[in-house]
C-alpha cells in the first residue's frame, strides 16, 4: 500500500481513468430549512456524536489535498448551522495545495457570516434560491424566509467573494413561472445562476417526481424566448457538472456579466467526465451521488487517531468502488433512500 501511495500521490484515479480532483464535504445533516425536494418535513437527524469533529473534517480534507484534490466544497445541510464552521473554513482554506474552497449555503445566516467567511478564505459561494415569491419561497422550503436569504446574499456580494452563483430547482407546476425572474434577478445582481433538475434521493410523499421533473433543454427554450444563449467551453461542465452558458439580450449586444449553468442528472448525464466525491457528516465517502458505493472514513479517523497515512491508504483504496454512471429512474420508487441533507448535496 505504500507503493500505492508513492505512486499516485499526487491524484486520485477510478478503474474508468477519471481523476478526482474536487470533494464536496458536508459539515452537518441538519438544516433550518426542509425544502420539499431534499428531506421530510418531520426529520430524524444523526446523533451528534456520530458526526465528525472539525478536527476529524480537517484531517481528511487534507488527506485529500495531499492526494491531489484542488477544491473542497463545504455543503450540508446547510453548513452555516455547524458551530465553529468559520473555524473550520480557515483550517481547510490554509492546507497547502488547495486551490480553492468554495460553499453552498441556503444563504440565512449570510446576513452575519459572508464577512467572516470571506476574510476565513471561503472564495466563492453557492446559494439555494428557488423562488423570488414569498409565499411560494415559505412553501417550498416549509421554513425559510425570502427577505433573510436576499439581505444575505446582498452581504455576500458587498464581501466580494470572486463569484457568487443561485442553484435554483425547478419544479413543474410549482415554480416554473419563476424561471424568467429569478434569470433577470441574477442579471441585475451580476452573479451567476444554475438550474438543477431534481434528483431523485429519498422516498418523498409531497409531490411525485414524475409530474414535476422539467428538463433542462425545456428551461434553456423557455429562457430563449427572452434570452440568447451562447454555450461556454463548448457547452461542458467546468469542475463541476454544470453546462454553462453566455446570455445576452436577443437583440444582440455584449453579454451580461452572469453565466447560466444548467446541471441535468437526468437529460445529460454528465457521468463520464466526473471528477468528484462526497463525504458525508458522518465520514462516508460516497463514490457516486447516485449509488450507494461508499467507504467509512470515520471508522478509519477513529480507529487510527490522526494517522493521514492510514487514512490516505482507504481512500486510494476506495476509488475501486467508484461505479461508471448512475441511473435515474423517475417511473420508479427511488434506489437510494438517503435524503440530499444526508448526502451533503
């Protein structure tokens, strides 16, 4: 094993040749809100004392980065609710070879922590927002509250962060009409916006899947009838699975300073050019955001205190169980029973 480790130290490779260079690590399952797409309304969350601890998140972070990971992206639940997450940002954020740490956020504590995450070198930040309407907003995240999540994003444009995108679900029959308006809202605000198709993770009762799944070339001819779209980067994700596209007016003229992401699970499975994994709150690796294949690095943390070897070791290990694709059925019961707070998003 210690061949392995000299021998790809300095990147991760799955039996399909693709290299993992970007971890999505969720600090916490819980939330303050309960979006009707991501948990139950009636939630039972993980005992504190099976999450990791910061400093357990620390170390494996920077196994990562010692194993060529470039980018960690702090999700949840919703990571602003972990106490000492501002902490933890500034550990991960000063591990030598990290290129960029990013979050996503509902955005209701960014009103009192965009400074202070900014300044504990968070470079950019994602922010959930499905709906521009009030009422429609409280009804779809059964507890947030609009205003809170527009002054916090506010905060986080007056933070300077180098790029701030909106992730907006879109439901069918629920906020479609809401396409055109949250498009113009980001243009107003120069920041970026991405539209996710639904993932079909956790058995839900409150709509059905089927009914309310929109997809992603439905919502770029929808945008079209205001907007030109110009595919970026030949119309492939970045480092991570959003489509992005240039927009500009239909009448011409130089684009606005915000790109249009679209991410599509379903329509365009962008499988063959993955390039992450995701670690839960309770030290799962997940190899696949649509499967169940995963490895427990918290029994690894806490069977060997502090040993990074070690624990580099299980993670070179683990790239093995990296499946080739996901499959997502929306006429079926869903495969994977975890829920996307449990999954860290």
């Amino acid at each position: 094993m210690a061949d392995m480790i000299s021998r790809q130290q300095t990147r991760l490779v799955d039996r399909f040749g693709r290299s993992v260079s970007y971890v999505r690590m969720s600090v916490t399952d819980r939330c303050d809100f309960r979006c009707v797409y991501c948990m139950d309304e009636e939630m039972t969350f993980v005992p504190r004392s099976e999450v990791l601890t910061l400093e357990e998140m620390e170390l494996v972070a920077r196994a990562f980065v010692e194993l060529g990971v470039q980018k960690i992206r702090l999700t949840g639940g919703e990571p602003l609710v972990r106490s000492g997450i501002t902490r933890l940002c500034a550990d991960i954020a000063a591990i030598p070879g990290l290129d960029e740490l990013v979050m996503t956020t509902n955005g209701s504590q960014l009103s009192t922590l965009a400074q202070e995450l900014k300044s504990a070198g968070v470079r950019r930040l994602n922010v959930s927002l499905d709906s521009l309407d009030e009422d429609k907003f409280r009804e779809l995240t059964r507890t947030g509250n609009l205003q809170k999540v527009l002054t916090g994003i506010d905060a986080a444009i007056d933070a300077g962060f180098e790029r701030i995108k909106l992730n907006a679900v879109v439901l069918n029959g629920r906020n479609e009409s809401e396409v055109l308006s949250l498009v113009d809202y980001a243009l107003r605000k120069g920041i970026d916006l991405s539209f996710i198709e639904e993932m079909p993770l956790g058995v839900i009762s409150e709509h059905s899947r089927k009914e309310t799944f929109l997809s992603s070339a439905g919502l770029r001819a929808l945008i079209g009838e205001r907007y030109a779209l110009l595919p970026l980067n030949g119309g492939v994700q970045t480092d991570g699975p959003s489509r992005y596209f240039a927009i500009s007016d239909k009448g011409g003229g130089r684009p606005y300073e915000s790109r249009i992401g679209f991410i599509s699970p379903h329509s365009e499975n962008f499988c063959a050019d993955c390039n992450r994994v995701r670690v839960t709150a309770e030290g799962q690796l997940l190899l696949c955001l649509g499967n169940e294949h995963s490895a427990d690095l918290k029994k690894v943390v806490r069977e060997h205190p502090g040993d990074i070897r070690v624990l580099k070791e299980a993670i070179i290990a683990a790239m093995d169980l990296k499946p080739e694709k996901h499959h997502f059925d929306l006429e079926s019961a869903p495969q994977i029973v975890r829920f996307m707070n449990t999954t860290g998003g």
